[in-house]
C-alpha cells in the first residue's frame, strides 16, 4: 500500500492532503506577497460568510419565513 492510498483511506487524512496541496500551490504561484494575502484573506472571509449563513438556515428551519405560509392560507400574488 502506497503513502497516498493510506493518506486517502481515511477521510481527516484526506483533508490534510488536499489543503496541504492547496496551500503549497497557493504559496507557489500567487506572487508578489500581497496578492497571496488577499486571496487567503476572501478564503477565510467566504468560510466565515458561508458558516453564519448555514447556522442561520439551520436556526430558520424551525419557524416559517412567512406567518401565513405555516396557517395553511393561500399565497397573494402581487398583481401589476
């Protein structure tokens, strides 16, 4: 059995494998330094960004957005 076939066998191994290789390219081919700094500052601001937004639909589930769609009463379509 060869190195990456155990790295890949386990799931959390995986992960290191994959971000390690994504960092190294990172750091490989995005120049001048502040370019890569930006790049890592948006990845780490759309992780955040992304994680509120899924705790939030997480907590939404349990109340309806709309009152009236949990009353059973028909939706009114807003006529022009």
């Amino acid at each position: 059995m060869t190195v990456a076939q155990q790295l890949l066998s386990s799931p959390i191994d995986s992960a290191y494998l994959f971000y390690g290789i994504l960092v190294i390219v990172l750091i490989a081919r995005v120049r001048p330094w502040q370019y890569l700094a930006a790049v890592v500052a948006a990845i780490v601001g759309f992780g955040f960004a992304a994680h509120r937004d899924r705790r939030r639909d997480l907590t939404s589930r349990d109340r309806p957005a709309r009152p009236a769609a949990a009353a059973g009463s028909p939706a009114r379509c807003a006529t022009s």
